[in-house]
C-alpha cells in the first residue's frame, strides 16, 4: 500500500477497480459457444430447406466462425484514468495499520 504526500494510505476504491479476467473470458466463450451452436443450426438447415433459405444458411455457415474468432479476442477495452484513490476514515486506518 503507498502512501500520498500527507503520508496517509492510499487505498484502492473497489467501484474504480477492474473487472475480473475470469469473468471476461468466461462471457467471450459463452459467446463463442452460442455463434457456433447457431452455426451448426445453419448447417443442418442448409441439408433441410431449399431456394434462397438454403443459400443463406450456408452463407452463414461460412461467415459465422470468423465472427466468432473476432468477438471471442476482443476484450473489454481498458479504461485509463477511471481509477482514483480513497483516504480511509480514521477508524478504517486503525484496521489497515494493525
């Protein structure tokens, strides 16, 4: 923990700290998981219809796995400047000191 120039503690606000990594990826691969599922909806479709529906679920089929790739590496964009730093109320710092 550092201190500011008045030599209090400077502690970390939680509502300015990151997101958990955990959690981000776990939302990019659940929504990986989903494009794909409606990719091999698609494929089964394009054995079952005929005519235009056909030719757009194959479309689909081909186009929907760069999609995914794409969105599944895309993280959450890092926010520069949000985080700020707390004083502790006096009965706080006792807390920290100990």
């Amino acid at each position: 923990m550092s201190t500011n120039p008045r030599g209090e503690p400077q502690v970390q606000s939680v509502t300015t700290a990151r997101s958990n990594p955990d959690d981000d990826l776990n939302a990019r691969m659940k929504q990986y998981l989903v494009t794909m599922g409606v990719r091999t909806a698609c494929f089964v479709l394009a054995f079952v219809t005929e005519g235009w529906l056909r030719w757009t679920c194959v479309g689909l089929a081909v186009v929907l796995p760069y999609i995914a790739v794409v969105f599944a590496n895309a993280r959450a964009p890092r926010t520069v400047g949000r985080v700020s730093a707390v004083v502790p109320r006096d009965p706080q710092r006792r807390r920290l000191e100990r």
